[in-house]
C-alpha cells in the first residue's frame, strides 16, 4: 500500500460533478405512517384485502385467523394418508415425553397427557406450520417447576402449585397473544441464536443432572437446580442408591440412545428412534409388574386418573397472593416456549420451501395456552425433538396434530390404567436422552470460529444456568445479547478507504492490501447510522483518525494533509445529535487547517442536512455523489493550489484555496 505510485482516475474534474439531490418535503402523517408500516406491519398482511369485496374480505379475515379454512378445502386423501402416520407416530412419543415432562414440572404426570390433547387442536385450526407438533417441552418444565416452586412447594400445597401452574400458563398465552395481535414479534428476535445455543444446552444439562434422582431411586432431592446443589444432593445420600433403579435406567438410557444413532445414521430408520420411548415405557412397565420391582425400591408412577381433561377456568385465581409470582413465571416461560417454537417451525418450513408468519404462530401459540390452561394443561408449544419426527414421518399439513391428539384421547379414556406400573426411572432415561441431543457443543465450536462473541454469549448463559440458575442464565444472556447491540449502535466501525490500482473503485485498505491512499487527502467511512448513542464516540474517533494520518505522513515525509473526505452510503439515518456532530467534526476540521468533504449521502441524511442548514455550513460545494467525484475534485484543487503556487502567486493559505475552489 503505497502513496508515491498513486494514479489518478481519469475524469475532466473542472466539469460540474453530479450533485447530491435532496428528496421532495413529505407530509409527517405521511412519514409516521410509513415508519410505523415497516416496524409492525414489514409482512404487508393486509394486502390481500385491497379492492375486494366485503364477503371476500370476511373469508380472507377468517382464513388469516383460522388457516385451516385456507388449506382445508385443498386437503386430500393422499395427505391424509401421509398425516395419520405422522401423527400415530409422535403421539407414541408425546404420551411417554408428555408424563416424563409433567413429573419434571413437579405437576401430576396426568397433566402431560392432557396438555397433549387440547393444545393440538387449537393449534391445528390456527397455527400456520405444516410440521410443527405440540406439546409440552423440557426447558419450560423445568422452568416452571423452578420458579413456581421457589414460592410453593408442590408436596406440601399440591392444589395450590396446580393453580399456580394454571396461572402462570394463562398469563404466558395472554402475553404470547399479545405480542402477535400487537405486532411486537420483533421482541422475540432479541433472543440471539447465540444465547439460545447455550441456554437450551445450560437448560438441558441441568435437566440431566435433576434426573440422577430417578436414575439413583431418590426419595429426597434437593430443589435447585445448579450444578453445585444438585452433586451435593446426590453424593451426600450415596447410602439411600439403589443398585437395582440405577442398572434399569442406565439399559434404558443406552437403548434409547443407540435407537437415536441409527435414526440419526438412516434417516428412513427415523421410526426407530420415535417409538424408542413408548417401547421402553412397555418394557419397563412389564418388567416391573412381572418381578414386582417396585417392592424392591424401584419408584412407579401410580394410577393415573381415567377420563378427558377437566375444566380448570375456575382454579384461575386472579386475587391470589402469588398472582406477580404467577405472572412473572408466565412471561418468562412465554418468550423461551415462542422462541423455540417459531424457531423450529421456520427451520421445518425452510426445508419445505414455504412461510410461516412469526405473529399468525403468537396468537395460535398463545391462545392454545390460554385455552390449555383452562382445559388442566400447561405450558405447550412446538419442541423440536416431536417437530422433528413429524417432520420425518412425512407430514403434509397439521392434521397430524389432530390425529396424535385423538390418539392421546383414546390413551386418556381406555389406557391409563396400563401406565400404573411404569417405573419413574424410565421416565428420567427418556428425559436424558431428549436432552443430550439440546446440547449442542458443535454448534458452540462453530461460534467460537466465527464470532468470539458470540461464542462468550453462548457460555454465559451455559454457565448461568448450570452453575446458578434458570432464571440467572436467561437474564445473564439476554443482557449480553443487548449489551451487543448496545455495542453496535454506541460504537459504530469507521475505517479508511484506499483507491484499488486502475478503477475508480474506493475500499476498505485494511480489506484489500493492494489499495493505495491518495496523498493528501483522508477518506472515511462510517459504517452505521449517526444517533445520539454514537455521535460523540464518532467525533473522538474521526479526530482520532486524523491524527493518526498526520502522524503516519510526517514519520514517512509525505505531504501534510488537506481535506478528510467522509463516505457517508452506509449512514442510513441520522438523528439531531448526529447532525450537531457533523457541525462539531466540520469546526474541527477548520481550526486544524483542513477541509471536511461528504460523499454520497443518503435520502434521509441529506434531508435532514438541509433542514438543519448544515449543507450551507460544510458548503453544497463540498458534498460529492461519490468519493471518486469527490477525490477528483480535492486532487484538482490542490493541483491548481501547486500551480499557483509555483507561478509565484501569493496567498497560499487554506482559506483562500477554498474561496478559489468556490468559484470554480
């Protein structure tokens, strides 16, 4: 990178250059509303309903709530023959993952199963993914089964925690409605996939470790749940073990596994893997009742009460004293049960070439919770684990939904009676192995490649969740989340810009080695909008910027420096701080001698230039289309400053090499 060699572009720089144009006035309603349309309205939902009639816009307003309107009356027998395998299929794995879940919340493992029934169906008539199966989810049990029970303790008040539990599934359905009927799905996406790697794999650890209580045939088990607490729980009872719990749940967890690893291995083999855990629930079921092994320390789920879900409207105590409790516990499990679940459905529909609407999946999520929560379930959304299976079982549309639904029915109404002898350790393999597959350490190394970060992010909220909590672990990552915005906005990149040899291209000379800077002239560019958060850091840094050239030409013996050109294309935007500051860097740039030059500035910050009157304080003179006009014409000034300078002439300051090039 060099300055001796440099080649000016050809172009006839006494010629007027193109001026920057400033757009016409808009009225603000006209600007607001604009604003407003690209914040919660970027999908453009309610252009299927221009210039139709009224009877067509009812149909299209019950089809956008309802879409099952839309694709039923497309809905085939083919489909329908690809979706009853489907949904038998993850109904073989909902009934076991929907008990293991239950238990794992601290509610009675019946509540899995209904939360199995309703919720499906909802979703089914609302929801807009074709392979999304719902259910009830590990990290959200846990979840629950933390906060709720730091306030109650469910053995000791069971009524009380199940209308807690009740609550708190309301109050996550409202709130998840919310965001979709106000638009506010945007929230959501402050969850980075950073944080949700190492959450999820926080989460699914601390899962796994809680579950040592049903491997060991624990009776008594510590209620947190980081690392720390739950190895002293275990290794402090070592004399309450039982050998016999231990062998069953650890030849169960190895089958369960080697089942995911061919299905993993043989994608068509995905069967496998999906009937592994009702088929360890028979077995065990079986073997406990023919040797009786529930006489010799071997923990059973019991009886499970017979019959469709209970009407539960009346349990939502609304004056009760936990209410923040049960409100807190609700918003929180809401936003982790949203962003997994839209988060699975776009990867499924990604793969099927189609579109899910992030706020159509809110209100279908949320009101299938508020409906569960009234119908004995808790908290469901779309895991990834049942999605996954749907998704391989062949799917065409949410019917399979339905169909697992009415399976769950059928086991509700006749079958219960057959999971009285299901050991609990069972129950913890099932749960292990689900999550063995959230924790994701691939996905971690692949961050620790591409972004240091990011890679932090992710172990942060890992290790918050593991070593404190649930709730610690969420907080810690959210903050670093928005704490990488904060860092994007406040401290925007600025960098140099150098001439690539025969083009009148400008790039980034940290970028390209080859490029070559202009002698005598320093350009910039600023690489985010200008806002109130930025302004001063961009002023200390664009001084900064300078000092370091001056520094760099006098140490090499260069000509001293003259105009700083800032390239202005990726400022999107610019509030009143930013112009004051652009004020400022101008006034700067005169007491240190130097021209301050702008090129290509955007609609938005030329408007407001103009307004503010900054356009007659940098000169209009000054504000180039490009840096190619605008290197062009500062080169051609101080060519002609040179010449006049070796005719003799007098009057070489700055000042009146501006005045000159004013009246070119």
């Amino acid at each position: 990178m060099g300055t001796g060699e440099y080649d000016y572009p050809k172009s006839n720089f006494e010629q007027q250059p193109h001026k920057v144009a400033i757009p016409p006035p808009q009225p603000f309603i006209k600007s607001l509303k604009s604003t407003v349309k690209e914040t919660f309205f970027p999908d453009d939902p309610l252009r299927q309903f221009k210039n139709q009639p009224p009877s067509r816009k009812f149909v299209l307003g019950v089809q956008y709530f309802f879409p099952i309107f839309d694709w039923g009356s497309r809905y085939n027998l083919s489909f329908f023959k690809s979706d009853i395998i489907a949904g038998i299929t993850i109904a073989s794995l909902a009934i076991p993952q929907g008990i293991s879940y239950a238990k794992l919340a601290n509610l009675p493992p019946i509540l899995g199963l209904y939360s199995s029934f309703i919720p499906p169906l909802v979703y089914a008539m609302m929801g807009s993914s074709k392979d999304l199966a719902v259910g009830t989810v590990a990290v959200a049990s846990l979840l629950i089964g933390s906060m709720l029970g730091a306030v109650v303790n469910a053995n000791e008040d069971p009524k009380l925690y199940l209308q807690l539990a009740f609550m708190a599934t309301f109050f996550a359905g409202v709130f998840q409605a919310s965001l979709g009927i106000f638009r506010l799905g945007f929230i959501v996406d402050f969850l980075s996939h950073a944080t949700i790697v190492g959450f999820m794999g926080g989460a699914a650890t601390v899962v796994c470790l809680q579950q040592l209580k049903g491997i060991l045939g624990l009776e008594h088990f510590t209620h947190g749940t980081d690392l720390v607490s739950v190895l002293r729980s275990v290794f402090t009872q070592t004399h309450e073990w039982r050998w016999e719990s231990a062998v069953l749940g650890i030849c169960f967890l190895f089958y369960l596994l080697v089942a995911r690893f061919v299905s993993t291995k043989r994608p068509k083999l995905f069967w496998i893997s999906a009937m592994a855990p009702l088929t360890s629930v028979i077995l065990g079921s079986v073997l406990v009742y023919l040797t009786h092994a529930e006489k010799h320390g071997v923990q059973v789920i019991g009886e499970l009460k017979k019959g469709l879900n209970p009407i539960t409207i009346m349990d939502l105590s609304f004056g009760s004293q936990y209410l923040s409790t049960a409100i807190k516990t609700g918003i929180v499990t809401g936003v982790i049960a949203l962003a997994e679940g839209i988060a699975v459905g776009r990867s499924f529909a990604m793969f099927k070439n189609y579109n899910i609407d992030g706020n159509k999946e809110m209100i279908a999520f949320g009101m299938m919770n508020i409906a569960g929560s009234c119908t004995s379930c808790y908290l469901t959304t779309g895991p990834f684990s049942r999605s996954a299976v749907n998704f391989n079982a062949g799917c065409k549309t949410a019917v399979s939904n339905i169909v697992m639904a009415i399976a769950v029915m059928i086991t509700l109404l006749f079958l219960t009676p057959l999971f009285h002898y299901t050991p609990l350790v069972v129950l913890s393999s099932i749960i292990i192995s689900a999550m063995l597959g959230l924790i994701n350490y691939e996905e971690a190394i692949h961050l620790w490649n591409l972004d240091k970060f990011d890679f932090v992010v992710c172990m942060s909220a890992y290790f918050g969740v593991v070593f404190g909590s649930v709730e610690i672990g969420l907080v810690i990552a959210v903050a670093l989340s928005l704490l990488r915005i904060l860092l994007f906005v406040a401290r925007p990149k600025t960098f140099a810009l150098g001439h690539i040899p025969d083009s009148s291209i400008y790039r980034s000379i940290d970028q390209y080695q080859n490029v070559k800077t202009v002698p005598g002239i320093l350009i910039l560019q600023i690489d985010a909008p200008i806002y109130f958060a930025n302004a001063g850091y961009l002023r200390e840094r664009i001084s900064r910027w300078v000092d370091e050239e001056e520094d760099r030409l006098k140490t090499a013996g260069e000509d001293s420096l003259q105009y700083v050109i800032l390239a202005l294309s990726a400022v999107g935007n610019i509030d009143t701080s930013g112009i004051t500051m652009m004020g400022e860097v101008k006034k700067v740039m005169e007491r240190r001698g130097l021209k301050l030059v702008l090129a290509n500035p955007g609609g938005e910050v030329i408007k407001k230039m103009n307004k503010a009157k900054l356009i007659e304080v940098i000169g209009q003179e000054w504000i180039y289309l490009t840096v190619g006009e605008a290197v062009g014409a500062c080169n051609f000034m101080l060519h002609t400053y040179k010449n006049v300078e070796k005719s003799g002439s007098s009057g070489s300051s700055l000042g009146k090499e501006t005045q000159s090039d004013s009246n070119v």
